[in-house]
C-alpha cells in the first residue's frame, strides 16, 4: 500500500471484510445487554418471586412480570444445572403452582431496547432491516414455545414461535424477523425502541398468529406452551442475542466490565452487584465527610449539603434513587440530635443533569455545626425503561 492510500480492510468501518452493523460483524452485532445473565446487580444471585404490582429484573436487564402475584420465582442460575458450553449463567424461571391463565393474563421475561440502539434498524419506514433473534433455552417441557417483538407504544407486535423437543436440553434457538415497515417506532431518543417478549403463559386475548406483523398488543403466540400453568415447571435461557442480518451469527461476548458498565446506564449500586441492597450492617461501602455549603430554598428552608456521588455511568435518564444504612439514627455519628428522617436523598443539577450524580441533603434544614464527620451509606439508582 502507498503512502496516502487507505486500506479498507483496516481502516473505516470493516474488520476482516466484514461490515460493521450488518449482521456478520464480531463487533457491536448484539443489541441485546447482559445476553449472557452475567451481570445481577439487584439480586446477587437471590431468587425473587413475581409481583403483579410492578416489574421485577430477573439479572439485569431482562423484566420478569405477571398479572398474577407469586406464580413464579426468578433466579440467576436457578436449579444449577450446567449451562450451555461457552456460558457460566442464565436466567431461571421456575413455577409456582399450575395456574390456568384467563384470556388477559400474561406472564413474561422481557427486555426493552433503548431508541438509541436501535434506530439504525429504521422500522416503521420502507427501509426496516432484517433482524435475526438467537438465544439457548433449557425447560422441564417440551412443545412450541411463543413469544414477540413490540414497539414502545404496545400497537405493533410479531409473534414467533420456537420449539423445544428434549425436556432438560441446552436448545439453540435462531428466529428471523423481517423488520416492520409499518406503524410508530421510537427512533434516536432515549425512550424503548424494541421490546423483545418470551411468553412464560399468555391469555388468548393477548396472543396472536405468528409469523406476521400486527397492529395490537400480544405478548405471545397463540397456542404457545404455558409454563406457569405446570407446578414446577423450569425455564432456563441465556445466550440472548438480537443482530441486524436474516441469520444467527456466534454470541457476541463482551469483556464483564464492558457489559456492567452498559447495565449500569439503567441501574447502579454501590454494593457492586456482590450483595443485594439492604440496611443490613456491614454492607455500606460510601462515606461523605461533612462539609458547610448549603442549598437555600429545600424543603426545610437552607439545607445542609452532605455530599455528592458521581454515577460510574452516565443515567439514561434522571433516576430514582434508594439509599440504605445501618446505622438507626443515620446522623449519630456526624451529630447527636439527628434522626433517620433527616437524611435525604435529592437529585441535582450537578454536572450538566442529575443523570451524571445525586447529592445527599440534611433535610431538617439545620445544620450540622460539626464538620469533618463522614455520613455512611449505600444507595442504588434506576434509569430502567
């Protein structure tokens, strides 16, 4: 190659001839976070059990729900079988009872996909790309499994179908979507772009015929297996993978602090995702040393300023923020007088948006005269779509 020419095959968008973004690229192929179910910041590892009254996250990134309360547990490498070669985890369903669901329920592992992610796949226009959906699945039951992919707004849906013959068999799944040239997709904001649904038990109401694009709200195919309605009933998967391309191309993997640094966009702990967020004593791993600023205007009047903890990641949005402590009266050990009522946790304007920090405020609006003190405490922040 000559001085001033440029060589394609190293420079610009291709690597080993293969275009990146096109569906047979080794890099940034997989639009799918914490496919693998390594990363399980809220849980540890711990089993949770559905709750009709909101979402739940199985590991991160993947929603657990159900219309029903308590019809099934969720679990990093529940049951411990051997996950597929090439793994070390995966996210277990396993049932609670034989539940017959009625035409409105629904039960489901999901993820939502950011905007920005998927706005280069331009559905919703003449244009839409082909997608293929991969992952691995393992259950005690065998039959033709549903599931779909949505836009945010719930009124377009493809239900799929997929087959599981062996009971308690590692099973690789690959399913082509032609992208929907129809309806309204969230393009480059940070709003869901794609939301890929597996169905655990969905109501006839909200299934729907597989294979085509519809303009309504299913969360699964019609006739698809249901696993809340077996006791006991498992449902394993990892491996999870959504590339632009008519066919499945090798798992992306990702270095572990590559994939936890994308999960923390949407969710973070102090607590390193080796211990569930608690009040439990010992498990607080922060300490902000009193300092005399105060913000004027609080709800107590001028409130002290304790502090302010940059995020790792930088928030999808303005997240909400948990802060724990073990300590009973959280100020004691900065000021005698102080209860756990007067400390408060605030988003801020600092640096640019409460997307990149929290700050922590004495909310009493007295303050603390003693300076130099450390308040302790632990604290988890969401972003989730």
């Amino acid at each position: 190659m000559s001085y001033g020419q440029v060589n394609a095959d190293v420079i610009g968008t291709s690597v080993a001839n293969s275009s990146l973004g096109a569906g047979n690229a080794t890099l940034m192929k997989n639009k799918i976070i914490n496919g693998a179910c390594v990363i399980d910041q809220r849980n540890a590892g711990a089993s949770i059990t559905n709750n009709s009254a909101s979402f739940a996250w199985g590991v991160d990134r993947m929603i657990v729900y159900g219309t029903q309360t308590s019809k099934f547990t969720s679990q990093q490498n529940a049951g411990s079988v051997t996950p597929p070669i090439g793994f070390t985890n995966y996210l277990g369903i396993t049932s609670l009872s034989a539940y017959s669901v009625t035409s409105t329920d629904w039960f489901a592992v999901s993820q939502r996909i950011e905007g920005f992610n998927t706005a280069d796949l331009q559905w919703g226009t003449a244009n839409a790309k082909t997608v293929t959906l991969s992952f691995q699945v393992y259950s005690s039951l065998t039959g033709t499994f549903g599931g779909v992919l949505t836009n945010s707004a719930q009124n377009r849906s493809y239900p799929f179908t997929y087959t599981v013959s062996s009971a308690n068999t590692w099973t690789s799944i690959a399913i082509t979507v032609a992208g929907d040239t129809s309806g309204t997709w969230v393009g480059a904001t940070n709003g869901t772009g794609i939301a890929v649904v597996w169905g655990l038990g969905v109501g006839s109401t909200l299934s729907g015929t597989v294979g085509s694009w519809a303009g309504a709200n299913y969360y699964s195919a019609t006739g698809a297996v249901s696993v809340v309605g077996t006791s006991g009933a498992t449902f394993y998967i990892t491996g999870v993978q959504l590339e632009v391309g008519s066919s499945a191309t090798g798992f992306e993997y990702r270095q572990y602090g590559q994939e936890l640094a994308l999960c923390q966009r949407y969710y973070e702990t102090s607590y390193n995702g080796v211990k569930v967020p608690t009040n439990a004593s010992g498990s607080l791993v922060l300490a902000l040393t009193v300092g005399s600023q105060t913000y004027a205007g609080g709800a107590g009047g001028a409130q002290q300023v304790l502090g302010s903890v940059p995020f790792a990641v930088v928030k999808r949005a303005s997240p909400t923020i948990n802060i724990y402590s073990y300590i009973s009266s959280i100020l004691t050990a900065v000021s005698s007088g102080y209860s756990g009522s007067d400390f408060a946790a605030n988003s801020g304007n600092i640096y640019n948006g409460s997307a990149y920090c929290f700050s922590i405020f004495n909310a009493t609006g007295s303050n603390i005269t003693t300076t130099g003190y450390s308040v302790i405490f632990g604290f988890s922040a969401s972003a989730e779509l």
